[in-house]
C-alpha cells in the first residue's frame, strides 16, 4: 500500500490508515488527519515533509509519514498547480505558499494568504508579470513569485453554483 513517504509532491490523496499507536495516533487525530481525510504533501525533505490537510499545514518525521497510509483519489476534484499555469480569466483559492523567509513574508503582506481567492487579469505578452486581481485590488506578480504560490482552480465550482 502507499505511503504518505512515497506520495507525490503537490498531489491531492485519501487517508486510509493511521498505523499509529496511542498518543501519537490520538494527536494526528486531533490535527485533522483521520481516515478518509484530504491530504497532501507539500515538500519532502531527507528527514521530514511538511503536509497540508484539513486547511492547515504541519511539519512531519519521515518514520510518522510512513505509517499514513494513503490512496488516489479516483476523481480529483482539488487538482492543486501554481499560480502561473491559471490562464487568463481563472481563478484560484490560495492553498499554501511555498517561498521561505523575506519572499514569504513579502507575498503574504501584498494579501496572498491560504483561502484568498485570485483572479488572472492579464499576462504580459512573454508570460512575465501577471496581473492578478484579489482583495478587491490589482497585483502585478513575476513569474517567479507566481510559481511559490499553490492554488486550486475555482472555476468549475463557480460554474456548479450557477
């Protein structure tokens, strides 16, 4: 069976298993991370990963993840992908930034934030900058910046709600 060790980076799976024993298992649980939980992994690192379920993001030892057991999800309706590869007219709620320090702290102080909704105004004719619009204002982003920030497109939900 998978193994959250062995998931793909930035794929969305389906908790199956908690391998886990007393407290351990009982603080997972209290985190969010039960059976059939959304979950998925943001980075992996030699020793740890950081994981994202349950709209929050925690930092893990390799020995915890390969006792949550995972699967596919056979239909993915949260198909997660950075910022950028949103075309012109899509939008996107913000699910993790993945820049450290400085970078981080300067895309979270323009209002890119987890759960902010953004909107693909324009590109410029090479593909670098963007402009998006969130907040109710207008941001210009490099295509570098973009690439730091994960999202899951909202137009298919927006497109149901009608």
């Amino acid at each position: 069976m998978l193994t959250l060790e062995s998931a793909k980076v930035n794929q969305t799976y389906i908790v199956e298993e908690l391998h886990a024993e007393g407290d351990l298992k009982r603080h997972l649980t209290d985190l969010g991370m039960k059976k059939k939980a959304k979950v998925a992994l943001i980075v992996l690192n030699r020793d740890s990963g950081i994981v994202s379920f349950s709209h929050s993001r925690v930092a893990l030892d390799r020995s915890i993840l390969r006792l949550i057991s995972i699967s596919e999800i056979e239909e993915d309706t949260e198909n997660w992908q950075v910022l950028n590869d949103l075309k012109v007219g899509e939008m996107g709620r913000v699910i993790a930034i993945h820049g450290t320090g400085a970078i981080k702290r300067r895309l979270m102080d323009m209002g890119i934030t987890r759960g902010t909704e953004i909107y693909i105004r324009k590109t410029a004719p090479l593909g670098d900058p963007i402009e998006i619009n969130l907040r109710g204002y207008e941001l210009t982003l490099r295509k570098s910046e973009a690439e730091l920030v994960l999202v899951t497109p909202l137009n298919e939900e927006k497109e149901h709600e009608k």
